[in-house]
C-alpha cells in the first residue's frame, strides 16, 4: 500500500483547494461527463444513488443564480456551474442520503482537480432553495444540497490550513473510563 505522497489520490486530496476566481475557458463537455461520472461512483446507503445534477452553463441563468447568494460573484464568474439535488422520492434516510450527497460532491470536487479545474462547494445558496428551484424549473422532489462553481482557475496562489491530527483525533480507552 502507498505511504502518504506516494499515491495520486492522496496527493490530489492533499493539495486540492477551493477556487473562487476563474478566467474565461469553458469547461468541455468530456471533463463535465468526467466530473459527473465521479459523482455517481460516490458510495450511498443501499446503493440507492440519491444524487441528482444540474449542469447550468446559460450566462443568463448563472447571473440569476448569482442573486441568490451573498458569493454572487463567484457564481457569476463560474463558466460551469452543477447544483447537486437530493431526490427525495428515492431516499430512503435522509441523513445517510445527505452524507452520500456529500460524499458525491467531493468525489466532483477531487476530479475537478485532477482535470486540472478549480472548484468550490457554495453551500449558502441553499438559503435561497426555492428561489434556486425556480430559477432552474425542478420539480418539487428535489431538495437543493450545494451548487458547485467549476472552471479554469485564474492566476493566484491558493493556501490552507488544516488542525493537526492531535486536536481531532481521540482514541478508545481500553477498559478505563473515558475520565479516568
């Protein structure tokens, strides 16, 4: 098994970071098919898929979306942008869903980077939903979860920090109680 810097997919999640700024370039159609075809191969509870995408190219629908969230000049700035819907006539728990929704997104996000595209995940659109839903005609079963902008980065040095692993990580005590 590799050890950590040796495998490229640990490397990919070592280094992807959220971009916010991109430059004109539109996204393919063969990387959108690449970056939705990760997010379908997102385990979820049951095998259930409960996902459902939206890709949204129209610069007339990407500037309404943009009005719907305090990060509108991402939004407007994205060439691509796909909102990720749970589809509530196919779940079966609600909160296994969301985090298959969640791993979906980041299955997105990881191939956007390796395709060499920068992404963000907005989740504070969905304080807009219904707004959303109507910008975009869907039907009422789905329930927005994120809209991901997606493009090629502008120029900029992207950094971030991380807590160390003794801040998040606790281990079981063996036959103690957890006070002691």
């Amino acid at each position: 098994m590799p050890v950590s810097g040796e495998s490229r997919v640990i490397d990919t999640i070592l280094t992807r970071r959220s971009v916010r700024e991109f430059n004109d370039r539109q996204v393919s159609k063969e990387e959108i098919n690449t970056i939705l075809n990760a997010g379908r191969w997102a385990p979820s509870g049951l095998n259930n898929q409960p996902w459902r995408f939206m890709v949204v190219r129209d610069p007339k629908t990407i500037h309404k979306l943009s009005e719907c969230t305090h990060y509108s000049g991402i939004i407007a700035g994205a060439p691509l942008l796909i909102a990720a819907f749970l589809d509530t006539e196919h779940s079966y728990n609600r909160t296994k869903d969301i985090q298959a929704i969640g791993a979906s997104i980041q299955n997105m996000l990881l191939a956007c980077c390796e395709l060499g595209l920068g992404a963000v995940w907005l989740g504070e659109i969905l304080n807009q939903n219904e707004k959303v839903n109507s910008i975009l005609h869907c039907p009422s079963k789905l329930d927005l979860m994120a809209v991901l902008a997606i493009g090629e980065p502008a120029p900029g040095n992207r950094v971030s920090t991380r807590k160390s692993l003794s801040e998040l990580v606790f281990e079981e005590k063996y036959g103690q109680n957890w006070e002691e």
